[in-house]
C-alpha cells in the first residue's frame, strides 16, 4: 500500500508541475498597440508639448495652471509643489520651453491657457526681473518679479 501511495503522490506531483508549465506556457497576448506619443496628447502626466527624436523622452505640461495672478517666486514654489497625476518633479519652465507651449498647443486650441495671459518663465533677466510669454500676442518680455501672472507647471518624461 505504501508503494502505490507513493505512486499516486508521484504522478499528482508530476501532473501538477505540467499544468503549470502549461500554464506559463500560453501565448501572451500582443494585440495591443504599443501607446502613442504625439504632441497634444496626455501621456506621463500631462499634455505633451515637446518629443525629442528617438519618440522616447519630452517635455509634457499640466492641464491647467498652477497660479493666476501670482508673482514669480510663488508662481516658482507652486510649479515645484504641483503632484499632478502623483508625480513630484514639476518646475517652472524656462522661456524655451513657454515658446513650446505656445506653437504645439496653445495656437491649436490644446491646453487651457488663458488667451490673454502672460506666463512666468524661469529665466532671470536681472535680480529683480524674470522672462514671461505673452500668449496673447506671442512675445517675449521681462518684467519685475513682483508683477501678478500666470503659471503652469512641466515636466520631462
């Protein structure tokens, strides 16, 4: 009795080991597309604005603004506190990248900007004097620090 128990033991033993090789064993299913990464599209947390040329790294922005009718150290501290889709590596971008904003979304209706504001960039002009964008008009201009404008926040991905 002890053999055949021995036996029965061996070869449920040996049946379970196959059905789970079989298991692992299935085709996994690649039907799925790989995402798309395009400007104007939500992706890493916010709405990408920028995409280098290997498609795998860039810039994105949040949704909406962080500060309206903030001044240049707070509009700094907002964009840097933001934890936008539980990421915590938002800044402040600098004059190159509202240029950005304001080609690949803002002149195509994407991204909720204010159309007669002006963003903060965090490029210093002077001690006393920051660069900002005016997305009404499409210009660049420097003004005192202590002015009341808007802010948003990016990230790279």
């Amino acid at each position: 009795m002890k053999t055949k128990t021995k036996i029965w033991i061996y070869l449920i033993s040996i049946m379970g080991v196959l059905l789970i090789l079989i298991g692992s064993c299935k085709k996994k299913d690649n039907s799925a597309s790989p995402e798309t990464i395009e400007i104007g599209h939500t992706y890493a947390g916010g709405i990408i604005f920028y995409i280098d040329s290997t498609k795998q790294h860039g810039f994105v922005c949040a949704s909406t603004d962080q500060g309206n009718g903030v001044d240049w150290a707070t509009a700094f501290q907002v964009c840097t506190a933001y934890k936008g889709s539980g990421f915590n590596d938002w800044f402040l971008p600098p004059i190159d990248k509202l240029r950005l904003m304001y080609w690949n979304l803002f002149k195509k209706g994407i991204g909720n900007f204010q159309s007669s504001g002006d963003y903060w960039s965090s490029t210093e002009a002077t001690y006393y004097y920051a660069w900002y964008f005016e997305f009404w008009n499409a210009k660049e201009g420097s003004g005192d620090k202590g002015a009341f404008i808007q802010a948003r926040a990016v990230r790279a991905f």
